[in-house]
C-alpha cells in the first residue's frame, strides 16, 4: 500500500511539472509574439500635456521609435531621452495595441523670470531650474528677479544655485500657499542689502516683506494701500508685527 501511494505522490508531481512547462512555454511563446511580429511594430506616436514645449521638438526626439516593437520600448529610455529637454519634467509612457505609442507630457511650470546683466530674462521653476523659451515673446506672465547673473551663466537645462536666487524662490512659494491673492501684485523682486523687495505692480511701491504672518501683513498693506495715503514709488516695511511702516517721507499707518 506503502509503494502505490508513493507512485501515485510520484505521477502528480510529474503532471505538475509537465504543466508548469507548458504555461512557460506558452508564456515565452506569446512573448516572444508580441516582441517580434511586425504587426506591434509602431506606425503612430501621439503626444499629449505639452503647453509650451512644441510638438515637433519632441517628435524629433521620438520618431527614431517608430517601425520598433511596441513592447521592446522603455519607457525609462524614452524618459530620458525627453528629459534633456529643459521643460520636461517626466513622460508616462502608454502602450496601445496594436502600434501606437501615447506619451502624456508633464511640463516644468516657470515660478518666476530671472533677469542677467546683459537683460536678457529666462523663466525658472519651482526647484531653480532654468527652462527654455522658444519663441521671441514671453508667454508667461511671471514677476521678474534682477541679478547680477550673465547670460553665459544662465543655460537652460541647469539648477541655480545661488542663494539669492533660493531665497527669492522660497519666499515667492510661501506667497503661492499663503495668500495666493497677492501674486497679481508682484511685478517684481530684487535684493538690497541681501533683504528682499516686493514691487507693487499697481503703484511701483517697495515692500519689504516679514517672516511672521506673511498673509496677515500683506492683506494689512493692501488695505491700507487702496484706502489711505501712501504715495507712488514709497517704501513700506511690513517686518513690525501688526504695522504698516511707510517710509520715504510718509508717515506711519
């Protein structure tokens, strides 16, 4: 009895590795298929997402994909491949049967426009990224941050690591989250004496903004901005908790 139960232990374990071959080969079988029949080779890539960047700057980049196999693309290549374009920050990659191959673009968003010596203004985004601008007119509407940066010294594609220009970004971000109703305002930021100016868009106003309730303070000067006295071009310091000092022969609200 001993001996039958053995053969009978011995004859599934034969069935379950006859079957267990059989679901790979089929498994390399349909592999193999799907990565060499020219039937999934790409005749079309659609692109999608992209704002700024144009079509034909990516499609340069990706046509070289095309009359390959659908499933012999990597996406990671293809990542990398777009992501030397300064404004492109990553690509999911969609394979759809039978041969098309759909990239949905996710753009670099320009935080503001760094200004060099030489006046030229180049957008950056959220982490100090330089992006590129291809055509002759600035589509974006972005307050201005003058340095003492050349043009040589400012490529698309590259990380700006100067403090100045971390500081401007880090405050300009803290306005986004804290009182995104003020960034109409600002036209533009530069730096005296390493303490940032805000200008006002609307009267060419200098602020100086805190580092405490920053939506308190800004919403405070622009009440008493519409509604009092303060004259064109002054300087308002906005560091006094609770005040409004406004200097330049102004007197304090």
């Amino acid at each position: 009895m001993r001996e039958r139960k053995r053969r009978g232990n011995s004859r599934y374990y034969l069935f379950f590795l006859f079957a267990m071959l059989l679901v790979a080969s089929i498994g390399l079988g349909a592999w193999y298929a799907l990565n060499h029949l020219p039937h999934f080779n790409i005749t079309q890539i659609q692109i999608s997402g992209n704002s700024v960047v144009p079509d034909s700057l990516i499609f340069s980049r990706v046509d070289r994909y095309k009359g390959t196999n659908l499933f012999g693309v990597s996406s990671r290549e293809v990542n990398a491949n777009l992501g030397k374009i300064s404004r492109i920050k990553d690509v999911k990659v969609r394979k759809h049967l039978l041969s098309t191959l759909k990239l949905e673009i996710h753009e670099r968003v320009g935080l503001l426009y760094v200004k060099s010596l030489d006046g030229s203004l180049f957008p950056v985004d959220e982490e100090a990224v330089v992006l590129a601008n291809y055509t002759a007119i600035y589509k974006e509407d972005l307050p201005i941050f003058s340095t003492y940066l050349t043009d040589a010294q400012i490529k698309p594609g590259t990380k700006l690591a100067k403090a100045n220009v971390q500081k401007v970004l880090a405050l300009h971000q803290r306005i986004t989250r804290e009182a995104p109703e003020f960034l109409p305002v600002i036209s533009e930021y530069y730096m005296i004496d390493n303490i940032i100016n805000i200008v006002d868009a609307r009267y060419g106003t200098r602020i100086i903004p805190c580092e405490d309730n920053l939506a308190k303070q800004l919403k405070r000067y622009q009440f008493v901005q519409d509604n009092g006295n303060i004259s064109r071009r002054s300087l308002v310091d906005l560091r006094f908790d609770n005040q409004v000092v406004v200097k330049a022969g102004d007197h304090e609200k």
